[in-house]
C-alpha cells in the first residue's frame, strides 16, 4: 500500500503544478501549458477564477463544457482499464493484472 500512496501524491503534485492551480497557465512554458489543457481540473480552475473575478456564468460555459467533456473522457478511459483488469485477474486467475 506504500507504493500506491506515494504514486498517488507524485501524480497529485504534478497535477497541481500542471493545472495551473497556483501558477497561472499564462505563466507556464508553452509546452506545459499544452498538456494542461488535457488534464482535468485544468478549464475547472480557469473558469472558478473568472466567475471569482465577476465574470458571469455564461462567459465560463465553454471552460465548463470542456472540463465535463475530459471528467467524461477519463471516466470511460478509467472503466475500460477497470474491465480489462478484470478479464485479465479471471483470466489468470490472480487478483493483479502483473
């Protein structure tokens, strides 16, 4: 269990550092800033910060769309890697894909 906590808080600290949670993505280089926009919680903050800022929900909505359509991306990626982990432990007969 000690590894998976320690990949977990690797992945949530790049997430944070690529999502532009406390470093705006106007403020990353260019290449990081290109594959922020293809993680989740990226258009999510962008869109929190400019209804923070007055902005009105309707300027947000394709900040909001777009985060909804990556949640939805993953959630399918994730529950095709769910199945096929479970194939592959029938399959085997082992309760790890490994």
């Amino acid at each position: 269990m000690r590894e998976v906590a320690v990949l977990s808080n690797l992945v949530v600290g790049v997430l944070l550092v690529f999502a532009g949670v406390n470093v705006p993505l106007s403020d990353l280089p260019g290449w990081m800033a290109a594959v922020a926009r293809w993680l989740p919680l990226t258009h999510g903050i962008a869109a929190a910060r400019e209804v923070a800022a007055g902005a009105g929900l309707a300027s947000v909505r394709d900040d909001v769309l777009a985060e909804a359509a990556l949640g939805t991306l993953y959630v399918v990626i994730g529950l095709g890697l769910l199945a096929w982990f479970e194939r592959e432990s029938r399959r085997k007969a082992t309760l790890d894909v490994a």
